[in-house]
C-alpha cells in the first residue's frame, strides 16, 4: 500500500482511480464508494490539504451514516479521521466533540480494550 509507505501522492492518485470504478459500477450510494471517499479524504489530510480532507471526509461520514447507521465501525472510523480534519483547521471545539462521539460510541460497540477505543481515549487525553 503506497500510503502505508509514505507515498501518498500515489495513494491519492489509485484511490482517485478506484473511486471512479466505483461510482461508475456500484453508483454513489454504495459502502465501497463511501470507502473510497474516506481513503481520499484521509490522502489529502496526509499531504498537507486539511480543507479538502475536511470536506471529503464530511461526504463520507455522510454516506457512512446513512449507508450503515450511527454505531458501525466503519462510520466510526470516518468520524474519527473528520475529528482529526477539524483538528488541522483548528476547529477544536469541533473536533473535541466529534471525538467524544466516537470514544463513547466505541466504548459500547468494541468495549474498552479494543484498539480503536484506546486510540479515541489517548487522543481525548492528549488534548485535554
């Protein structure tokens, strides 16, 4: 994964490239096209344009939300890196919320030793 190896240019480029098959093939609303909004949103964060993420990352927690409601993993995940977006754009009342949600989410949906739920918590603890 060109992500995980530093490259996000190239990240961004290949989600770009999937996002299209996937709206072309499965339509706009559909998971995988939510998830390729996620990735891209999640790209643009990593190079530098929190903007574009946030705004991204707003269509894909969306998406998430509608597609598989309020306490999936998945839309969770969303929330998470949208907190992080606002985060960049110092939007901190936002994001601190935003946040909460998803600690408090994961804490009834994964429980309190998952690894999700732990990074939500460390993350809250590190900005308070």
């Amino acid at each position: 994964e060109y992500s995980h190896l530093g490259n996000h240019e190239e990240a961004l480029k290949r989600f770009e490239e999937v996002r299209v098959m996937r709206l072309e093939i499965l339509g706009a609303k559909h998971v995988s096209y939510a998830t390729s909004i996620h990735f891209i949103g999640v790209e643009h964060g990593h190079l530098g344009h929190p903007k574009e993420s946030l705004e991204l990352l707003q269509e894909a927690a969306s998406l998430r939300l509608e597609l598989l409601k309020s306490k999936h993993p998945d839309y969770l995940t969303t929330l998470f890196e949208l907190s992080l977006a606002h985060r960049r754009l110092d939007h901190n009342d936002e994001s601190f919320r935003l946040m909460q949600e998803v600690h408090t989410s994961r804490l009834e949906v994964l429980g309190s030793s998952h690894p999700d739920t732990r990074k939500a918590a460390d993350t809250l603890k590190n900005w308070s």
